[in-house]
C-alpha cells in the first residue's frame, strides 16, 4: 500500500518559505547595516518619528555576522527540507542542526533574553511532526543491503 504523503509536502512549504525568508532578510541586514546605522546616526528624527530609538539602538548593537549566520542557517533549513521532499534520511538531520542553531544563536551572540519559548516549543513540535512523517513514510527504516549471491571465485 503507497503511503501519501501530501502533510508532510504542506509543512515541507511552509517550512521552505520560512527558511528561504530568514536567509533573504538575515542576508539583506547583514549587507546593508553599516548603511542603514549611518542614514539613522545622520538622521535621528526619521526613529524619533516611529519612537523606534530603543530598538534601533537594540538592533544596530548585533554584529553583523550574528545576522549572516542565521541567514545561512535559513539557506540549511532549506536544504533540509528538500532533502526530506525526496525522502532522505539526512534531510530530517540537516534540518534539525539548522534549526538546533537557529535557537542557540541569539544565545550566543545577543543573550538569553532573546530566547523565546515559543521558539523553542514550535521548533520541537515541528521536528517531532517530521519524524513522526518520515517515520510513517519508512525513511528511517534501514535498507536491505543486496545479497551477495554472486560466485567468488573460489571452489
């Protein structure tokens, strides 16, 4: 009997659009900050008008390469999940390291207050959604290796 697999295929966009979204903006901030902090830094009435001070201020304290990474880590994310569009053990596994980084990141680079746990309880669901698909699709099942019924030369 075919198993179907359209549940996995819509979390597998959904998660497709997340991370190719997280790798484009993560990308375009890490570019275009040393621009955007000196257009702010010259023109501090443009954050007063949205009473945006604090979080620019917030903002323009991460390193760039804080924002670099977690783009790259949107591009694996990605990657995982086409791994897994073709049933591919190691896909779960791609995706899972991105997504295990993605939470400690900020961690590292920025600090515990911007840990959420609603980060990490919507990257467990997804993760446990995944395996339990790529469980029911038999892709963590290991393969029969082929028999060796060939003669070996010997007698």
């Amino acid at each position: 009997m075919k198993k179907s697999k359209t549940g996995l295929c819509i979390l597998l966009v959904l998660s497709i659009i997340y991370g190719a979204t997280l790798f484009f903006s993560n990308i375009i901030l890490a570019i275009a900050m040393p621009t955007l902090n000196a257009f702010y830094t010259s023109h501090p009435e443009m954050l007063e008008a949205f009473h945006a001070t604090t979080a620019w201020e917030t903002l323009a304290a991460v390193p760039r390469t804080y924002f670099a990474a977690m783009g790259l880590l949107g591009a694996l994310s990605v990657v995982g999940c086409v791994l897994m569009w073709n049933l591919r053990r190691s896909g779960y596994h791609c995706y899972a390291i991105a997504q295990l980084l993605m939470l400690a990141l900020p961690l590292l680079f920025i600090g515990k207050g911007f840990l959420g746990l609603g980060d990490v309880m919507m990257t467990a669901l997804f993760l446990v959604v995944y395996y339990l698909q790529l469980k029911r699709l038999d892709v963590f099942s290991p393969k029969e290796l082929p028999s060796d019924d060939t003669p070996t030369g010997e007698q």
